[in-house]
C-alpha cells in the first residue's frame, strides 16, 4: 500500500488528473479502514452465529436424551403399578361387592404381601360402584360408613367407561398432608355393569431420586412430570411444589393441549418471558409428560465465552489494521494539503505578478497619459485664451460660428484632459459633506435624460444611510458615467436601479463597515465576460464601437472612488446585467468616536455633585455623564446633606467642587460620614482643571472599594 501510495502522492504534483487521483486515493484509504472494521466484526458474527446454533443444536440434543431416560423411567414405574392393579384384578376375578366384603380379610393381607416389595406405593384399595370401599391396606376393617361416590375423581374414573388403566390428579394425604399420585383401574363384572375400582396411590416424590441423578453435574437443568391438565406431579430440583398448575400462556401447556407427544422449546416454557431450553415427551400411553429444562444462561455459557476469546484475540488485530489505515490517511491527507498550499500560494504568487504588471501598465499608461494631458491641457488653454481675445479684438468675431466652435472644441478637449488626470489622481478634489438622498434627487432630472426614455430609472436610499465626505461634481460626474454606460448596454431597453445604504461588514477597502457608504448603479443589460471584466477600469478600454465612446467612464469612476480615499467593485454576468457598487469615505461627523487605548471604562454608576453658588451647569457633569454616570446636582451643603438622607443608598459616590481647607466642605463630609459610612466623598478643587481621565479613574477607584468606609480624596 505504501508504494502505491508514494506513487500517486507523486502524481499530484502534475496539473492534470491530480484531484483525480487525490481523490481515488481517499476513497481508497476510507475504504481500508471501514474493511478493517467491517471484516473482524463480520466473521466474529459468523462465528457467533454457527457456535450459537451448534450450543443450541447441543443443548437440544442434550435435553432430549434427558427427557427419553425420564420417561423411560416413568414408563417402568407405571407399568410396574399396572401390574400391581391386574394382579388384584385376577384375585378378585369377578366377584360381587357382597363377596369381595366376605373375603375382607384375606384380600386386606394379600394386598399388604403385594405392597412389601413397593415402598413407594402407599396404598392398594378396591371401592364398590356406589363409592364404599371395600378393601384397603390402609385400614381393616375398612370404615363402611364412607362413601365416595360424589368424589370429581370418582365420578371422572366412572363417566370414561374405560377399563384400562387410567390416572387422575393428586390427593394429600390426610395423615401426613404428602400429596399421592393416583391410578384406577376399573373392575366390570360379567354382569355388565361397572363393579367399582382398584385404586393405587403412590408418592410422585419417588421421581426426585432418579430426577436428581439425571440432571446431577448441572446445577442448571431440571426435570418435571406434568399431567394432560398442565399439573406438576414431580420435580427436580423442586423449585415449583408438586401440584402447581402451568401458567395459561405457557408454550409447553399449549403444545401438550394440540396433543403432541415430544418437542423442544426455546422460550416461554413454564412462564411469558421464561429464557429458558426444554424438551419434553409423553410417558408412554398415559396423560403424562416429562419436561427436561436447562436456562439458557447455561446453555449459551460456552458459547459467550467462545465469542469473547475470538473477540478478544481479533480486537487487537482489528485495531493494528485500522490504526495502520489512519496513519495512511492522515499522512496522505497532510500530504494533499501541503501540495494543495504550494499550488494555492503558486497560483496566488502568479495572480500577485499579473497584478504588478497590470499596475506597472497602468502606471506607465499613466505617466504618459498624464503628461500628454498636461501638454494638451496647456495648448487648450492657448487655443481657449486665443478664441477669447479674437472675440474681443475683431468686431464681428465673437458671433462668428467658427469661433464658438473652437470655444466648444476646447471645452470638451478641457472635459476629456480632467477625466484623464482624475483617473491618475492628478488633479485636486475638493471634499464636502454630501447627503446622499438629497444629491440624488438634485440629479434625478440629469440621470433620468442620461438614461433615455426606454429606460426605467429607479432610485433608492437607505433611510440609515450616512452623509459622505467626497467631491459632489465629480460624484454627478460618476454617477452619469455609470448609468451611460448602463444605458449602453442595454441598448435603449431596460432598467436602472441606483441604490444607497450603509456599507455592509466587510466591504470597503478596509472592511469596516461604519466608515463606508455604498452607492451601486445596477441594469439589466447584456453583462460582461470575465475577460471584459478584467480590463473594465483600463483608460480608452471600451467594447462600443469606433467613434461611440472614449473608454474613460468608468475609468474616471475608478480613479474618484480611490481619490476619494474608497473603492470600487464591479460584478456582472453574461445576459443578466452588471452591477458597480462605490464605497465612498463617511462624513467625520457622522463616525462614532473613538476610545482612545487606555480610556477608563464606563463606570454606571450614580454619582452627587456638589457646587455652591453656580447656576451654569458645570463641565463636571458632562464629563461624567459621557462615562456613564448618572448625576444629581445640589447647590449647598445642605441640599446635599438632605438629598444623601433622603435617598440614602442611591449614591454610589459624592463629588465636591470647592476648595477643600473650607470648614463648611469639612463639616459636610463629616456628616456624610455620620449619615452613611460607606459613601465615599471626592473633593474638586477647580473643575476647568481637572483631566476628565485622571477624574474617571480616581472614581473608579473609590467606587469600587466604597464599601468597607467612606473616604476624602
């Protein structure tokens, strides 16, 4: 990248294909250094993507092997239960309610002998169609007196009509409050109708053992058996109780009610919001299914601490490339701006040279030009003073049309040498104070004949335009110029706007705006090339015809406007129009005063003066109201005592115009002192001696420290 760098930073110092190639070159650079980012960022997320579907995929996997032991498990435990049921069922055979309560007895010691081997069932008993137990491990004899006939569970075993194996719900044991897993089994005598049940309740807490060597080495994953009906019949860890109902927007509740043997699900397992992988499956033919389920923080561990090591080990990389790209980016941009600055300073240099040869034309034109108007000048004077004595010396001649001809002749002659020698401020002006509006409305007769009668003249003056200092003749004389060459242009059709208004910030020679005043003289004529317009102000320069103008107009308007101590600036285009604004010197009456370096600041403060026996206002009190002061006379020392009392805390400081060895000066100040202690008291012996600066600044002074006690100066 270096040596293509090199090679085309070598190429920008030819005219030709440089920006070009500068620019290819940027676009290049900014292209590395979004790649440099853009590709690591890019294959960490393709990385992140893959290694999250492979943990994803893996935890799936994991979850489903899981779920199948469970239900593997589950299954044993209920067909082992069956066969618990069915062996009852064969010692029963098909015997009536009358019989099997004959037979309690022996029936009870045989189901307990069955029960030996199964710790985990609590229960075998057999129930008679009309809900009244017949047999039961739990109790003999069995209390005849209850009935469970108007038992949900009961009546729910007897409306299937099934006699297979069925399981229904929990019930708590009232003996030791565990909750028990239910199975029926229904008995049909060969009579038809339905004989009662077997019912075998065993505790669900039997799962947690074989739950708990499922999940162990991962505290983060769990087992549940849950009925058709979203109840949780077992648990490990048991972090639900056994007999809690899934909640009503709970994915697995919805996939078991579309009846659905397995799955797996990512989201809202148990809970909306639940982040959380399971899968789960149904436990044989029977309405339970076991759910196997892992967080997904524990899934996805691995696979976050995947991503951070490559994220970690590409981070460094990425910045090495990027870093790399910059530096390449800012040497070439410095690079560019330093050969952008020698071409600007090359191309600056040649226009400065152009303008030296320009000015050094001029100035040579100038010479010559001014000398041969002297010359001329002179033989026009011999020409003007001889037409003026043959006038006098031959009767006759001064109203001859030959000698009024010569008289005209010279006229012009004298006209063409004065526009000359304005040009090359060879001629003295004589500034006065012009109001704009006013020379303006005493020349709009002369301008609008100038202008001719297809031509509208237009005239508007700022009402904040200012007075101007300048020649008024040669100001008409302008002015005149411009709207003729105006008129030329346009060819007899269209309009002229003069314009007058305060010079804007900026414009001017020097920029400052308050010292200038602009007069532009706009039409809508046929404009000038950028060729013409370089040449505009050159003397005998004219686009008109042979014979149709001397080329001077506008010179004379260059040469008045710098003559007057401002400027001039002309903007056109092509088939819109041109524009010469004048910035012409302000009246020294009307620029705001300057401070001079050093001058105390305004002090805005309200100030007493003190002068006896006077009713002249005293110089004291212009002065310090042209530094901002506010000031309040008094003509006695009681005057003044009385308007400090009345106005106590107004006045920031007391100025005394008298001698200050007069007892009644000291006898007032003392009071002052008695009245109001922080005002401090400033003594002026003769206030046409005083410097206004010192006097400012001594106030400043004591104002500003007229806090702590007041004082005698």
């Amino acid at each position: 990248m270096k040596g293509r760098i090199d090679a085309l930073l070598s190429r920008l110092a030819r005219p030709q294909g440089a920006a070009g190639d500068a620019e290819r070159l940027l676009v290049w650079l900014r292209l590395a250094i979004g790649l440099a980012v853009l590709l690591p960022v890019l294959f960490v997320a393709a990385f992140a993507w893959h290694s999250f579907d492979e943990a994803t995929a893996e935890a799936q996997r994991t979850l489903e092997g899981t779920a199948r032991a469970a239900e593997e498990h589950a299954v044993r435990v209920m067909d082992r239960n069956d066969v618990v049921m069915q062996q009852m069922v064969r010692v029963l055979k098909d015997d009536d309610d009358a019989s099997i309560r004959a037979r309690e007895p022996q029936l009870h010691e045989l189901a307990r002998a069955i029960l030996v081997r199964f710790p985990d069932i609590r229960s075998l008993s057999v129930w008679s169609g009309e809900g009244k137990p017949l047999v039961s491990t739990l109790f003999f004899p069995v209390p005849h007196g209850v009935s469970r006939v108007d038992w949900d569970y009961f009546r729910w075993g007897h409306r299937s009509g099934e006699a297979g194996l069925l399981t229904r719900g929990l019930l708590i044991d009232e003996a030791s409050g565990e909750r028990l897993f239910r199975m029926t089994r229904l008995r049909r005598p060969a009579r038809g109708r339905a004989g009662g049940e077997i019912e075998l309740l065993f505790s669900p807490s039997e799962f947690n053992e074989p739950y708990r060597r499922l999940t162990e080495g991962d505290g983060a994953g769990s087992v549940a058996m849950v009925n058709s009906e979203g109840v949780i019949v077992a648990n490990w860890p048991p972090t639900s109780p056994v007999g809690t109902r899934l909640h009503a927007g709970s994915r697995l509740l919805q996939r078991i009610g579309a009846g659905e043997p397995r799955g797996v699900l990512t989201q809202d397992v148990f809970l909306p919001g639940d982040r959380r992988f399971a899968a789960f499956r149904k436990v044989g033919d029977h309405p339970l299914f076991i759910a196997t389920v892992q967080d997904a923080a524990a899934v996805l561990a691995g696979w976050q601490r995947q991503v951070l090591v490559l994220g970690i080990i590409v981070l460094p990389v990425t910045i090495a490339l990027v870093l790399a790209s910059w530096l390449a980016l800012r040497r070439t941009l410095r690079e560019i701006e330093a050969r952008q600055r020698l071409s600007e300073e090359s191309r600056q240099r040649l226009v400065a040279e152009e303008s030296l040869r320009h000015a050094q034309r001029l100035d040579a034109l100038g010479q010559l030009a001014g000398g041969l108007a002297h010359d001329f000048n002179n033989l026009l004077a011999i020409v003007s003073s001889s037409a003026e004595l043959l006038g006098k010396v031959l009767p006759g001649a001064a109203a001859r049309p030959e000698l009024a001809s010569i008289r005209r002749a010279a006229q012009r002659g004298a006209k063409l040498t004065r526009r000359l020698l304005a040009f090359f401020r060879r001629q003295a002006l004589h500034p006065e104070r012009v109001v704009v509006g006013s020379a303006l409305d005493d020349m709009l007769d002369v301008l609008r004949t100038t202008a001719g009668t297809g031509i509208a003249l237009n005239i508007d003056v700022h009402v904040d335009t200012p007075p101007i200092e300048v020649d008024a003749a040669e100001l008409e004389i302008a002015l005149i110029n411009l709207v003729a060459n105006a008129r030329d242009a346009m060819r007899g059709a269209g309009r002229i706007d003069i314009q007058a208004r305060r010079a804007r910030p900026g414009e001017g020679p020097d920029g400052r705006a308050a010292r200038y005043a602009a007069i532009s003289v706009s039409d809508s004529g046929e404009g000038m090339s950028a060729e013409t317009l370089n040449h505009a102000f050159e003397p005998f320069f004219t686009t008109k015809p042979v014979g149709s103008g001397t080329g001077l107009g506008l010179s004379q308007v260059f040469g008045f406007c710098e003559q007057s101590a401002g400027s001039v600036k002309v903007t056109s285009e092509l088939h819109v129009g041109t524009t010469v604004c004048m910035f012409l010197p302000v009246s020294a009456e009307e620029l705001p005063a300057e401070v001079p370096a050093g001058a105390p600041a305004p002090l805005s403060a309200r100030v007493l003066l003190v002068q006896r026996g006077s009713d002249d206002p005293s110089p004291l009190t212009d002065i310090l109201r042209k530094h901002g002061c506010a000031v309040a006379s008094a003509d006695s020392v009681r005057e003044a005592e009385r308007l400090v009392v009345a106005e106590k805390g107004s006045f920031d400081a007391v100025l005394v115009c008298a001698p200050a060895g007069e007892p009644e000066v000291a006898a007032l100040v003392s009071r002052l002192h008695r009245r109001e202690p922080g005002l401090p008291v400033v003594l002026v012996g003769s206030p046409s001696g005083v410097a206004p600066a010192e006097l400012i600044g001594i106030l400043s002074k004591v104002i500003s420290a007229h806090r702590p006690a007041g004082r005698l100066h």
